[in-house]
C-alpha cells in the first residue's frame, strides 16, 4: 500500500503507535490495514488490549515524546517518513515487516537508485579494508548506492570510498548520535553528500539489540550485500540471514581459513553465499538495471474479518501455538480458521504480549 504524503499530525500518530507496547512492525501493520489511519488505531488500542486479556492501560507513547522527537529531527535537518508515504525507499517497504516510520538525513533521492551493501568485521585486516574500498569505487562508479552501517573497519572504508558517487549510512542510534566516535568527521560528509537513516528518534544512544533491527535495514536497502571479513558470531552474518530471507543477492570474499576474520565469510561461501573475487561478479549479476526499470509484485493482504473475534477463538489459537515458530498457514489449518479471522484473534494477541511474531511471518507462543 502506497499512499500519498501524510500529514504532519498523522504523521505524529504513526510515531506514537510504532513506539507503543507491544507494537512492533508486524502488528502495526496488521492495526493500520484495520484502523486504515494510526490515529484510529491508538484510539482503539484499550479496547484491544482489554479484550486481549490485559487488566491495565495500555503503555502507550505520549504526545510530548513525540512532538519532542518531531522538533528534535527538524533542529538537525532531518524529517520522519513513513513507509506509505511515496518517498520512502520501495526495496524497504517490501522487505517483511518493514519499519513504519524512519528518520532520515541528507539526499533522499538516493533511495531510487539500486542499492549494494558492504559489511564486514569492525576489526577488518588492511588488505580487506583495501579491497572494500575498490569494490565500493567500482560497484559506485556503475551506478549503485552503498549502503553500510557507518561502523569501524570494513563499514567506513566502503562509505568513505564511495562518497564521491552515493552512499547511504543505517545507524543504530538517533541520526544526531555519532557512534563510533572516530567516525565525526565521515559522518558529517555523509549528511551533507549521502544520507543518513535510523529507525531510532533523535538523541537516541545505540543499544545492543538496536543492532539487529540496524542490519535488517541495510539488507532491505540494498539488491545485493557483500561480506568482506566476518567472524562466525557477528553482527555481518545477521545480516547476511536477513538478506537471504528477503530474497537478496549474497556474496561473500574468501579468505584464509586460519583467519578467525574469515571464518564467517567462507561458512557463507560453504552454505551457498556467492563467492565474489572482483566487482565483476555482483555487476553482471545486477546488470546495470535503472531503478525506474525495477519492478515488485506486492501481495494482496488478507481480508478484514466479518465480525471480531471472540474469547473461545483466542484460546484456541493461544492451545495451538508453542515455543516454537509456526507458519500462519500450518496455524490457519490446524485451528480452521479463515486467514482474516486469524489475523484478528493474532494481532489481539500480539498487543498483549502473548504470542511472538518472526522476521519470516511465522508466530510462537511468548
């Protein structure tokens, strides 16, 4: 669903519900396709709750905190977006579950060209510094964007090398929190030449489990990602799983297998990541595709139930789930209920906390 630009009070609203209890990606969408505006969906939030079993108010996000962030984004040059709104990047909005709103700085226009993702290890070796920095020259002077996570090492080589042609930095912080700190200077040429983009509000000091929600963000940027040098446990091969459940391009640079750097990357390779040796390799992949050309197919969400769904419908359900993910389709079956009533009784449940929703559309019992 694309909509025209919204405006600035729905705009507010679409903030405050994102950043409420228990509403997350998923179920704010499930609430925007009932309630067709957030203000309707905050308004209806205690209701839902209530008959979701919760015995309180809901926690929802005050109007101060966001007229705050509002004023806040405005000081720095930055504005909010929202994934209806025309403008906001279309890889993005197609890459379940799509954050709601962003905040962004800089050259929005660079959201219409195809995108390339380059991460890799924060204590990367000097030759794959080195190589990251002619792959994001090369794959930039084709007409891609680069997109990274503004980090140490393999990060700010490819955003450094590809400021001259366009590149795109995703924080885990607010935009006007420079983390690492070495990093001012890059990050202030960024706002001026590239663009900057969180999901956090501004003065937002980056968590760890921002980090995740960060490198999602990247891979749905991007058509293709590219992992230089990777430890098994870090933060590039997260990404590298989102990439592949959003139906990316992987590619991943060998190296030694006594490298504790390259571990990740040739496990990658091993599990059927691309091996890349020159920028060659993700340019004849792409072709030189221009953006106007790309084209996606959005599927048809689910009908809105007849009638709400009632308390035997929810416990049900809530007997069906367990620990461990399932597909909503297995679910549908197993409780014979219709796609639009199971989505009513789900999104109740989700504002309680009682269920869990999955990157890959599956759902558990919290």
């Amino acid at each position: 669903m694309v909509a025209g630009p919204l405006s600035d009070e729905e705009r507010l609203n679409w903030l405050i519900l994102s950043r409420s209890e228990n509403v997350g990606p998923t179920t704010f969408k499930s609430l925007i396709k009932r309630f067709h505006t957030a203000g309707a969906a905050l308004r209806a939030l205690p209701d839902l709750t209530r008959k979701g079993g919760l015995n309180r108010a809901p926690r929802i996000w005050s109007r101060d905190n966001a007229e705050r962030a509002f004023a806040s984004a405005d000081k720095i040059g930055a504005r909010f977006l929202c994934s209806v709104e025309p403008a906001y990047p279309t890889l993005l909005r197609q890459a379940e579950p799509a954050p709601p709103i962003i905040c962004i700085k800089g050259d929005e226009a660079l959201f219409a060209r195809s995108g390339v993702a380059i991460v890799g290890a924060r204590n990367a070796s000097a030759l794959a510094r080195k190589f990251t920095r002619q792959l994001a020259r090369e794959i930039g002077a084709d007409g891609h964007v680069i997109v990274s996570g503004l980090a140490r090492g393999i990060d700010t080589a490819a955003h450094d090398a590809a400021l001259d042609t366009g590149t795109i930095a995703v924080v885990a912080g607010g935009l006007d929190v420079i983390y690492p700190p070495e990093n001012a200077s890059l990050h202030a040429a960024i706002c001026e030449r590239g663009l900057i983009v969180s999901e956090q509000v501004p003065g937002t000091e980056p968590k760890a489990d921002f980090f995740p929600r960060r490198n999602r963000v990247i891979s749905g940027l991007s058509r293709a990602l590219i992992v230089v040098e990777a430890a098994l446990r870090s933060g590039s091969l997260i990404t590298a799983r989102f990439a592949a459940e959003q139906g990316r391009e992987v590619f991943a640079v060998p190296g030694s297998p006594l490298d504790p750097r390259c571990e990740g990357t040739n496990r990658l390779i091993r599990d059927g990541a691309t091996l890349l040796m020159t920028s060659r390799d993700v340019l004849e992949t792409l072709g030189s595709e221009a953006p106007h050309q790309m084209s996606f197919f959005e599927p048809e969400p689910p009908p809105l139930p007849l009638r709400e769904p009632d308390a035997a419908e929810m416990r049900h359900v809530l007997e069906m789930l367990s620990p461990n993910p399932i597909d909503l389709d297995d679910l549908a079956r197993e409780t014979g209920l219709d796609a639009a009533m199971l989505n009513a009784v789900l999104l109740e449940l989700s504002l309680v906390g009682r269920i869990t929703r999955h990157a890959d559309g599956s759902v558990s019992r919290a």
